[in-house]
C-alpha cells in the first residue's frame, strides 16, 4: 500500500513538474541555435588562429618634431616606409589626422552634445601638411604629391599601383598644430606651478589599417571610439627647451647627451633596483644650472621602439622624475618611470606611482604574456587615464586606490590592445573589458590585496541588466549611449570573463585557453571571431550560447530552484531556466550534519527545454540546495536560487 502511494505521489509530482514546464517560455532555439562564427578561410582558421595566408601590411616611421612652448605648437616630418604584404596592388593609401578633430566643423565636434562630454576638445586646432610625397621604392619610381583631407581622414595616392605581397613606398609630409589644452581627455596640456605638462598623443600623421576583413578601417575620430592601427618599429626625435624633461614610448637612445652624469648614474642605480630611484627628486625641479645637461637653447631626445602600434610622449621643466627595475619572466629587465609635478607628490599620491607600474607589469608578464618593451612609463597629466605602448597619462590628482586603480588599469591596455591588436574603434570590448577583467587579479596580487575590486561581485550590476535602455557589448563605441559605455564596454565583457574562468570553464581550461588567445594573436590583429573559435578550440568546450547571449544580445540569466522533493533514499531537484540565457547549474547541498557539497550540472540539461529534474543521490539527510553559492553568476533573482527558501524559514 506505501508502495502504490508513493507511486502515485511520484506521478503527481513530475505531471506537477510538467504543468510548471509548460509555463516556462520555451526559448533553447534562441539559446542554442548556432550564429555562423566558426566558419574559418585561408586567413583566418576556423580554430582561433591566423590562417596559412593570413597578412598584415607594416608601417615603419621616422619622426622629427619641435615643440615650442610658446605658442604650443608642435612642428615636424615624418617619412613612413609602408609595407603592402596584401593580396591586392594598392592605389593609395589612407592615414588618419586625429588632430584635425580640434575644429568647430570637424564630424568629433558636431556630433558632440552642446553640454559637452568626456570628449569634448578645443575648437581651434588641426594640421597644416605641406611637402605630401609618395614614391614606390626602386629605381625611377615616380613621385607623387596627391592627396586629400576629409576630416580627420587623409588619402594620400601613388603615381603607379603599390604591388601587393611584399611592395614597399614610402609617405612623407611636413605638419604643423597647435596643441590643444583639452584633448578629448587622451591629449593635451596642463599649467602647474612650475611650468606645463605637454601629453602628446595622435600627435603625427598615422597610416589606418588595411585588413582582410574590411580593407581600409577609415570610421572618422568621434569620441568614445579609440584606435585601430597597425604595427612597425619608430624611431623619433622631438626637439624641446633646454629645460624640459622628456619621456616617451620606448628606449632613449641619447642619454649621454641629454641627461648630466648624475642623472645617467641615477639611472643606471635604477635599472639595478626594486625601489624607487629619483633622477630629478622634488628639490631639484626648478635647479636647471645642475640638473640639466644644457643650459640654454633646445635639446634633442631620441627615442626608439620597435614592432609597436603607436608612440606617446611627455615633455615639461616641471616634472619629479623617478623609476625602478621591473623583473621579467624570462630574467630580462625592464624599467617603470614617473613623471609629476610637486603638485602630485607624495606617499598617498604619485610618490608609490613606480610602485604601482612595476606591480602592474610584473604581475601581467607572469600570468599572462610577457611584457615587451624597455620601459613603463607613467605621466601626471590632465587626463583621467589614456594608455599607449610602454607609457601611460593618469591624472595628476589621483591618490592612494585610484592612483593604483588607473595605473594598473593604463598599463594593462599593453596587452589589450597594445600586444593583442584588436580593433578598438569598432570592438571596445576586446580592449576594455578583457584589460578590466585582467585588472582584478592584478587588484588581489598587488601586496596582498591592499586595495580591493569588487568585480566578482557580479549581482550589483542587476540594475543595469535589468534596464531596459541596456545595449549589448557588441555595439559600436560611438554609437553607444553615453551612459551605457562604462557597462557595454568595460564591465559587462569583464564579467563575461569572469564567469567562464570562476563558473563555467574553470582556471584551468580558461587560463589556458585565454594565454594562447594572447599569444598566438600577439602583434596581429583578430576580430571576435577569432576570440570565439580560439577560446573553444583550446577549452574544448561549444560556447555559442554563451558568446550569443552574452555579447549579442541583452539576454540575462535566471536559474531557479522549484523544489526539492525526497525520491526513495534520494532526492529529486526541480530546476527551471526562467532567463534568456542557459547557464550550467553549480548546486551547493548541505547536509544535515553541516556539511556542504558542490555538484555542477552542464549547460546541456537545457537542450530539450527550460525545466529539468535532477536526480540528487546521496546517503545523508539534505537540509539545503543552492544555485551558485558564490554569486559570480548575474542571476537576475536571488529569490529563487536557494531551498527551502528565506521567505518561509522559520
């Protein structure tokens, strides 16, 4: 008799189960229905890597300019030798003008909103180019002096075709702009006590990106969209007063003749120490008859940086110079550098900045990929935080957690998108988020966790997510509303990150796969695409559910517990999928004598629909069953995670 009622409260129940299925909206078609990514070419392999025929053109520039602190004006040459290892004969070429974005009628400043942004910049900037030469390399090649401007876009063209696999020419043209005082908060320039910090980026003419997947990248400089460019070795040399301090991307190569002996000593005492090393301490700022290897005039800082995508550097009379070793996987030697002026020093404040850039780099080259270039360099400016190969601008004022949080931040753009050399413009996300993402290991490594992150606490972004004015992370940067950029671009993809390494993958298989993404698109540039399918491959796991919901549209997860109900010495587990999104099921059972067990259950529990019953074996009383005991996942409704629930304990 026992036995034909618990048959029967068995049928009960799962007709029960079946009635609540029949509530819940049916959607693994759009869960689980594949959207085309893995499709590979002879470019770009369905495995995540580049294809047999992959290419990418090379830039190699050679830079002269003069600033002049009296009008803030900076004037030059460039020559670059192009490389056009395409397929295709080139006609032209296309290179980007960025400081033509200071103009009232540029497309940057008319599509800014009339309260202005982030991105608002001078209105009375942009180039004169003069001198416009392009010439194929060999012997009687034709010069050609044709171009056009449109914008901060300039199409420069070749008296005959650029021979595809392997042409070379070379570009140059003289340039000319005023710097401007507010650079969209990337650029520009700041009066302190002692004199102006002069932030110089997109500071020369650049060539755009010719690729396999769009051909010319030329989407203009707006705003919010960073950069997209592509790699070659620079070799620079910028003129300044006698009085300046110069730093920039990559080795100086004339030390001797711009820094005095003590200084080179400093130096060199720097390359050989863990601690902080002045070459120019605070006392010595404004003493130029000691402490500057020339006493009037201009000098000349010559620097070098090779298989780069860009080059930034800071010049002023009014900087603190410091710096100290940085220690290298492999046992090779870096250097970090600050530069600030009186107003940032300090302990609390730019005083710990070499500190944090040594941390920063160090930690990033060990778990990641090592890092490449000669120095890190970190610029007190009026920027609130901009990165750029081997040197970053931070802002002057920041102290103690936020110091340490745009640094760490800055210089982890060096692997995205300095190494891995995504597309910025049109995919913030592969720079930002991956760089936020990586961002919170660097929190909990630097000095035993002194500052902290939250971003693992994944459930205080719900009122976002649950917004209903929220964009996917694939939006366009610029096209994205100004206050859904910080989620779309920075934490949204972070927290992506974060749940496949802590939830769905593991640090194992995530670690793996996420430092071959690195290390085979290193100096290269992948799309998405490319990201999906290497991740995949490497993880061995299908993770278009994830990639699909995730990134291309605002689905979001809700994993739910029905019930828990006893199934002989056993117990049955009632779960339901009430989200857009599929997730495996991570359940923490407790038992009766206290103690907890983790069982996770795979994402394919909800290919045939949006309800599953678990059948839980155990040989101990369960007194709880919870989904996701550590919250990493955004479950949008905390309420149904757990049983028995809060709501009716006693």
């Amino acid at each position: 008799m026992r036995y034909r009622f618990y048959k029967i409260f068995v049928l009960i129940l799962f007709f029960g189960f079946e009635v609540y299925a029949q509530q819940v909206k049916d959607n693994r078609d759009a869960a689980f229905t594949e959207f085309g990514y893995r499709q590979g070419s002879a470019y770009r392999t369905a495995s995540g890597k580049p294809g047999p025929s992959y290419w990418q053109n090379m830039a190699d520039y050679v830079i002269e300019v003069t600033l002049n602190d009296s009008t803030h004006t900076i004037k030059g040459k460039v020559s670059i030798t192009y490389k056009n290892n395409s397929p295709e004969n080139l006609d032209f070429v296309w290179l980007y003008l960025e400081q033509n974005r200071f103009t009232e009628d540029s497309r940057g400043s008319l599509t800014t909103p009339i309260q202005g942004n982030r991105y608002s910049g001078d209105l009375d900037g942009g180039y004169k180019i003069e001198n416009v030469k392009a010439q194929l390399s060999g012997r009687n090649k034709l010069v050609s002096n044709d171009y056009l401007i449109n914008d901060t876009r300039m199409q420069v063209s070749f008296a005959e075709p650029l021979p595809a696999n392997g042409g070379q020419a070379v570009i140059s043209m003289d340039f000319e702009y005023k710097i401007p005082e507010k650079g969209m908060d990337r650029m520009g320039r700041l009066k302190v006590k002692d004199g102006i910090i002069y932030a110089l980026a997109q500071w020369y003419p650049r060539l755009a990106v010719f690729d396999d997947v769009t051909g010319w990248n030329t989407d203009p400089y707006l705003g919010a969209g960073e950069f997209y460019l592509g790699y070659g070795d620079f070799e620079y040399r910028v003129t300044v007063p006698s009085d300046h301090i110069v730093v920039g991307s990559g080795e100086l190569l004339n030390p001797g003749q711009v820094l005095t002996k003590e200084q080179q000593n400093r130096m060199k005492k720097a390359s050989d120490s863990d601690e902080r090393v002045y070459i120019i301490s605070p006392d010595e700022i404004t003493d130029y008859a000691n402490h500057r290897a020339k006493q009037s005039g201009t000098q000349t800082w010559h620097f070098k940086i090779k298989n780069s995508r860009d080059i930034a550097f800071a010049s002023s009379k009014a900087f603190i110079w410091d710096a100290a070793r940085i220690n290298l996987p492999s046992g090779k030697k870096a250097m970090a550098q600050s530069v600030y002026p009186k107003e940032s020093d300090g302990q609390d404040a730019w005083g710990r900045s070499t500190e944090y850039g040594k941390a920063s780099i160090e930690h990033y080259s060990e778990m990641w990929y090592e890092y490449p270039y000669p120095v890190a360099v970190n610029v007190a400016a009026d920027i609130n935080g901009m990165e750029y190969p081997g040197l970053n601008f931070c802002s002057y004022m920041s102290k103690g957690a936020s110091l340490w949080g745009v640094t760490d931040h800055e210089f982890g753009h060096n692997w995205f998108p300095m190494i891995v050399g995504s597309n910025e413009r049109r995919h913030a996300w592969m720079d930002e988020g991956f760089n936020t993402f990586i961002n919170y290991y660097s929190y909990l490594a630097f000095n035993d966790g002194e500052y902290t992150n939250n971003l693992i606490q994944t459930r205080r972004y719900l009122g976002w997510l649950t917004n209903k004015d929220r964009e996917p992370i694939a939006t366009h940067a610029d096209r994205t509303q100004t206050n859904n950029l910080g989620m779309v671009a920075y934490m949204k993809p972070a927290l992506g990150l974060m749940m496949l390494r802590e939830y769905i993958l593991g640090h194992g298989r995530f670690d793996k796969a996420f430092r071959s993404y690195i290390k085979t698109w290193a100096y290269k540039h992948p799309q998405p695409t490319d990201f999906f399918n290497h991740m995949e491959n490497v993880a061995g796991e299908n993770l278009d559910w994830f990639w699909k919901g995730w990134f291309y549209s605002n689905a979001n997860i809700d994993l739910a517990i029905n019930a828990v109900y006893p199934y002989g010495a056993n117990y049955i587990v009632s779960l339901s999928n009430l989200g857009e999104m599929p997730m495996p099921v991570l359940l923490e059972i407790t038992y009766e004598d206290g103690e907890k067990e983790r069982r996770m259950l795979p994402v394919e529990i909800w290919f045939k629909g949006n309800q599953w019953n678990h059948l839980l074996k155990v040989d101990k009383k369960v007194v709880s069953v919870e989904i996701d005991p550590d919250k990493v996942i955004t479950d949008i409704n905390a309420g149904n995670d757990k049983w028995p629930s809060g709501v009716y304990r006693d």
